[in-house]
C-alpha cells in the first residue's frame, strides 16, 4: 500500500485538478447560451437522481482534500481495504482518474449548451453525435465514473466503492430515462434508435466502427 505521505501529495495535486475540472466544466451551465426555445417534453429525476447524484460526484472532491491536509481521517482507517498489490491499483488510479477528468470535459464541449441536469427536450434541441458521442452515447456519465473508479481505486475506502456502486446505479437510470425520451415521437425517434444501434451506452460498442466503415 502507499504511504500516507504519499497519498497526502497525489491528494493535493488531485483536489487542485478538480477544482480546475469543476470550474471549467460548470462554466459551460453560465456561459451566453442561444434560446432553445420551450421544453417540449422531460423526464422526471427525482431527489436521488438529481440531488444525491451531484453530491456523490462531489465527495471525489472532498475525499482529495481532506486527503491532502489530514490524510490519516481517510486512510489507513478500519474502512481502508488493505492487501498486497494494493500500490499498482492506486498508481493506477492516478491514470483512471485524469483519464476520466479529460473525457468529462470533452464531452461537455462537444455537447456545450444541450447540457442539462434536467432530462429534457427543447424545441429547438439537436442531437449531437461528434467527438467522443460519436461512439458513446453518455460519455459525460462514463468520464465521471472513471473519476469515482479512481478516486475508490486510490484510497482503497468502502465508502468511496459503496458511492462508486451507487453512482454507477444512478447512472444506469438516469440513461434509461434520457433515451426513452430522446426515442420517442417527442425527442428524435427513429433517427435516434439508429444512433443507439452503433453507438454503446457507456462504452464503445465493439465492432461498431468497422461495420460502419463496410456499409460507407
């Protein structure tokens, strides 16, 4: 397992990159947006998929800087999971966690004024399938994931694995819900089933690419 010193460092230099994460991310709700036009239609999310989603993506944060100043209170307790090899995953971590962080950010560009933590469809919505939604149809929810796998991955705490497996619920959810809307006669029907037939939820799908490129 790594030293206390050393996770009190990564936890510093993470808590710093997530608030530049956090800044840049949630700059995209503030910034000058074009009028969309009335809601045509929504889903309801409820407390937990709404409010209990936004603060388990926020204990990441907290965990980094309790971990950078005190970082006994959230490691190397009797709710740290310890065993041998447990270093390689939590050097592991660091990997998952900036690879998570960059796809988030990527995909709240690429979807830019369409995001919404409200799942709903505007008159004048469009369906947006570049960069990484070219191949995913929820990238945002699959960055964030990889920032929640890291983090547990890193200080190795059930309670981190307990929200990670929460949050990968909620996910689930909060997905079915958005597609069921984008499918219907009120999103963009047909047009996106396709998109749902070559593209994977949170994943690529496997094989789709080069099916894509025999029928081109």
């Amino acid at each position: 397992m790594l030293d206390p010193s050393v996770i009190r460092l990564l936890s510093a230099l993470l808590a710093v990159g997530g608030v530049v994460v956090s800044v840049l991310f949630f700059g995209l709700f503030t910034r000058k947006k074009h009028d969309l036009g009335p809601v045509k239609a929504s889903r309801p999310t409820g407390f937990v998929l709404r409010r209990v989603w936004l603060l388990l993506g926020l204990l990441n944060l907290i965990f980094y800087f309790i971990g950078g100043i005190v970082p006994e209170w959230v490691y190397g307790t009797p709710l740290n999971l310890s065993f041998g090899g447990g270093e390689y995953l939590q050097w592991a971590s660091v990997f998952i966690t900036l690879s998570g962080a960059l796809l988030f950010l990527w995909s709240g560009r690429v979807l830019g004024q369409y995001m919404r933590v409200e799942i709903v469809v505007s008159e004048k919505h469009e369906l947006v399938t570049g960069g990484p939604y070219s191949r995913i149809r929820h990238p945002t929810y699959t960055g964030g994931l990889l920032i929640d796998l890291g983090t547990a991955l890193l200080f190795l705490n059930i309670i981190l694995v307990m929200s990670f497996v929460a949050r990968v619920a909620m996910a689930y959810k909060r997905a079915g819900l958005e597609e069921t809307l984008l499918a219907s006669e009120a999103g963009f029907g047909q047009r996106y089933r396709d998109y749902m037939g070559r593209t994977g939820k949170f994943l690529p799908k496997i094989g789709s690419s080069q099916r894509n490129q025999r029928s081109s």
